[in-house]
C-alpha cells in the first residue's frame, strides 16, 4: 500500500537536500502517516485506517463522522 492519507489524499513531496556548499540532490518528503482504528456509530462497525496526524487533528475537531463523510465526497475513501 502507498503512503498516501486515505481521508485528506496527502502524500510524499519532492524536495531537495542542500548541503553546506550548497550540493543539491533529491529527497522525498513523505507525509506524517499512521494506522489507526476508528468507530463509526452511524454504520456500528470499526475501520481500520491510514491517516496523517493533520487528518487526527480534524478528526478530533469535527468527528470521525464529518470527515469520512467529506472523504467519501471527495473520492479519497471508498464505500
């Protein structure tokens, strides 16, 4: 499975490793990522699933229902 959030879509970042004589060379940034199991009362069933801590964040500001709902909206989460 790719590291990609499964609720905001986030996923690594090209950048560049500069060195002190100013060499550059490339490197990914990848997205801040965990497995996590949420319950979800308005389906009474658990879902097992791979956020980013920002996703955490607007979980635990507007609930796991809002943000799946909006995932789902958005095509990042399948039925």
């Amino acid at each position: 499975m790719s590291r990609v959030c499964e609720l905001t879509g986030k996923k690594a970042m090209v950048g560049n490793n500069v060195s002190h004589a100013m060499n550059k060379s490339k490197r990914k940034f990848n997205a801040n990522l965990i497995k996590k199991r949420f319950y979800l009362p308005e389906e009474d069933k658990w879902i097992t699933l791979k956020v980013s801590t920002y996703a955490l964040k607007n979980i635990n500001k507007k609930g796991i229902s809002a943000v799946v709902k909006d995932a789902r909206k958005n095509g990042f989460l399948k039925k």
